[in-house]
C-alpha cells in the first residue's frame, strides 16, 4: 500500500522521497515475471528506490548487485536495501552501467532492468527524472552491448518498455545476437492496445512463448492474472 513517501510491501518497504521515479507498475511487474534462476548472480541495471532489487531477492536466494547513476536514488536504494531481510545478498553500487561493463568484474547468470525509454519527447522538469526517463544517459545500443558482455552464456535478460519502443528494441538486440525467448503484453483492460510489452532474451534462437496480461476488468476490478503473478508482493492480494 502507498503512503506518501513509503510503500509497503508484504515482505519489505520502499522508501521513495529521495527518488524522481516513483514505485509504479512496471517495476512490480518486471519483478514479478522475470524468469530467475535459483542461486547465482543478478544484476539490477536502474535500480531507483531499489524495489526490484528487492523483489528479485525474495523470489530467490542469489546474490544481487544493482547499479544506479543518480546520487539521490542510489542513497534511497542503498537505504532501503539495507533496512530489508535480504540486505546481505544485496549490493548497490553507484555507477554508470558504462562503466560498470568497462570493470568487467563479474558475469551474471540473469539481468533486469525497467530501462529509460524516452528519446524524442519533451525532458522532465528535473534533471533526476530526465536521467530516469530518457534514453541520453543509457541508450538501447548501449545497454544490448553491455548486456552481452556481463550475461553468461546461458543466462537471460529481462526488460519492460512501451510497446512502440519495444519493437525497436527487440530489432536491436535480434541484430547483435540476443534473441527472444519470451514476451507478455501488457493491457489496462481487455478494450485497450497493449501499453506495455514485458520482454526476456537469451543467446540461443529459439521459438518464443507469448501471452497477454489484463491488468483490470471492466468495473475496474484487478483481474485473477495480475492478481495471481503480483501476490507475493501487494497487500491486498
């Protein structure tokens, strides 16, 4: 549930007063759906308040490093992180995912991100919620290149953008090798286009499995799927 600069989770808080990104839906989605292995290492490129970070730990027992640019939001990450369960598998670090790839210190077995996506709209009034939001800082070339340095070969990449720019991005990442393996459109309600599209990638071409979520019904009601994949994490589910 919301309350103003916290949001509370079944199993953690989210501390967001520091942050320009707010904890939305997609986060809690991507968290959700992300395939993962069991142990391991993930990372968390983006990681804002820190909420995936988080929920990637509860759905597994595997280390877990998540990157962020901002000062603002990595001290918010680093806050919330610390005051949750899995604090001694979490490990947020403050750095550029450029730079990150250029270290070279480790590979990862799975990695997410809930990427900035915006690259011909209007900035955000705030130079925080620009670097959250627009692809200046991070662009889709850049973080397909960084993803196929650091993931193992048999890992996975999950990601979450708007439905335009994910046909862009899975273009991309076809051409540099990083194929579908999974793809789950996001609908407000069943009348609606798709508004989100939840993406994962691998190294090896395969066939790829696609479905649809609903997020509410017609009364505005949230139907049985979202419930079912978001009810480790929301209260009310």
């Amino acid at each position: 549930m919301a309350g103003g600069d916290s949001f509370v989770f079944k199993q953690f808080i989210v501390k967001q007063n520091k942050c320009a990104m707010k904890v939305g839906t997609d986060a809690v989605l991507l968290g959700a759906w992300a395939d993962l292995p069991l142990s391991g290492q993930i990372l968390d490129v983006g990681a804002g308040t820190g909420i995936i970070a988080m929920m990637l730990a509860q759905r597994s027992i595997a280390e877990i490093d998540a990157i962020e640019i901002d000062e603002d939001a990595f001290n918010q990450a680093v806050e919330n992180c610390s005051n949750c369960k899995w604090k001694d598998r979490l490990n947020v670090h403050h750095i550029s995912f450029q730079d990150f790839v250029s270290d070279g210190l480790k590979k990862y077995d799975a990695i997410v991100t809930n990427p900035p996506y915006f690259s011909n709209s209007l900035k955000a009034s705030t130079e925080s919620r620009t670097t959250a939001r627009h692809t200046h800082t991070l662009t889709f070339e850049e973080l397909i290149d960084g993803i196929k340095s650091l993931l193992r070969p048999k890992g996975m990449f999950a990601t979450i953008l708007p439905s335009k720019e994910a046909e862009e991005f899975i273009e991309i990442a076809q051409n540099n090798e990083l194929y579908l393996a999974k793809i789950m459109r996001i609908k407000t309600t069943e009348s609606k286009p798709a508004k989100r599209v939840l993406m994962q990638f691998v190294f090896e071409r395969n066939r790829f499995f696609e479905s649809t979520l609903v997020i509410a019904n017609s009364d505005n009601s949230y139907t049985s799927d979202y419930k079912h994949l978001t009810r480790d994490f929301y209260l009310g589910f």
